[in-house]
C-alpha cells in the first residue's frame, strides 16, 4: 500500500483549513419573543411554552422539539435554521434555536 503524502495547502493558495465534524441532531430548544409565534408553535408541536421576563420582553422557550419539525416551521415562516447565542438580547432575533448563552 502506497503512503500518501499530506497536500501542501499553501501550494495551493489556500491560507485556512478546518476539519469538522457533523453531529446529527434530534432536537433543540427554540425560543421567541413573539406571542403570535408562541401560540403558532403550541399548535404546531402540542406543548406549551415555558414563559419568563428578561427586561422588558416576555419570552417563550420550547425546550427538546424535533430538529426536524422545528426546521420545516422556520422555513415556512421564512426564518433561518441557524444556532444563536444573541437571542436574548434586546436587539437579538425574534425567533431562533437557542445556541448557548453570551457572556
């Protein structure tokens, strides 16, 4: 069997490179600010909402939905499927999977 040898990045013109690995997910925890997209989520997924004040909004957490269903209802209300950690701010999305929280 022949060793291959490492390509040369550099030699190529490429200045970065990352290897990542892709985790396949079952569920995550959407969030909103929104009370219309609370309830449209209620119905979507049979659960209710977990409500709690941070300043002056009221948010609704929807913890463990199914990545998939929870994809299909973003895209449908044309919202991106993207992690967030800035969602709780003031100024964050309306509507996001929660990613972590800011510093």
């Amino acid at each position: 069997m022949k060793k291959q040898t490492p390509v040369n990045y550099a030699r190529l013109g490429i200045e970065w490179v990352a290897v990542a690995d892709e985790v396949e997910v079952a569920c995550v925890d959407l969030m909103t600010r929104s009370r219309s997209h609370a309830e449209s989520l209620e119905d979507a997924f049979g659960v209710r909402a977990f409500r709690f004040a941070r300043g002056d909004s009221i948010l609704h957490a929807f913890p463990r939905v199914p990545a998939v269903a929870a994809r299909q209802w973003l895209e449908e209300h044309g919202l991106a499927f993207v992690l967030s950690a800035d969602g709780l701010r003031e100024d964050g999305p309306t509507t996001w999977v929660q990613g972590g929280f800011p510093p």
